[in-house]
C-alpha cells in the first residue's frame, strides 16, 4: 500500500521582462510537463498556464491535477478523475 496525497503537484516560474524568449517559454513549458510525466502524472492530467504582464514578464505555472482518490492497482498517473 502507497500513501496517495491528492494535492496538486505545482511548479512555477516567474521571469521578469528581457529573461525570457518565445522559444525559451516553449522549452520551459515542456520541460516541466516531462518532470510532472516523470514524477507519475498522465498527460491528460497536467495543465500549463502562461500569462504575462504589461509590463513583459511572464509567469509559467505547470500544475498536476490529481484525483481525490486513487483507484487500488492503479499507477499513481492513472487514478480515476
């Protein structure tokens, strides 16, 4: 038996104006999904939120949604949500 904690698993960065290129978002963006991959969770449950400020900053939050609870046999990623 595993200890299944259902809070979502949150990863963010915050990047001030001249620290970051549409190419370096993009790699960003896909870095975190493959370390929230990595760390269990199914594609279908990470969203990637990118909003930007007047000012040209950007922040980049990559959040595992997990389900409240976990089905019995199923990998941690494949929980029924």
């Amino acid at each position: 038996m595993t200890l299944y904690q259902p809070e979502p698993v949150e990863i963010s960065t915050r990047m001030r104006p001249g620290e970051w290129t549409e190419e370096s978002l993009t790699a960003l963006a896909a870095s975190y999904r493959d370390e929230l991959l990595g760390m269990g969770a199914s594609a279908s449950a990470i969203e990637i939120v990118t909003d930007r400020d007047e000012n040209g900053g950007v922040n980049v939050v990559a959040t595992w949604i997990k389900p409240a609870t976990l089905d019995e046999g199923a990998a941690p990623g494949e929980g029924a949500g």
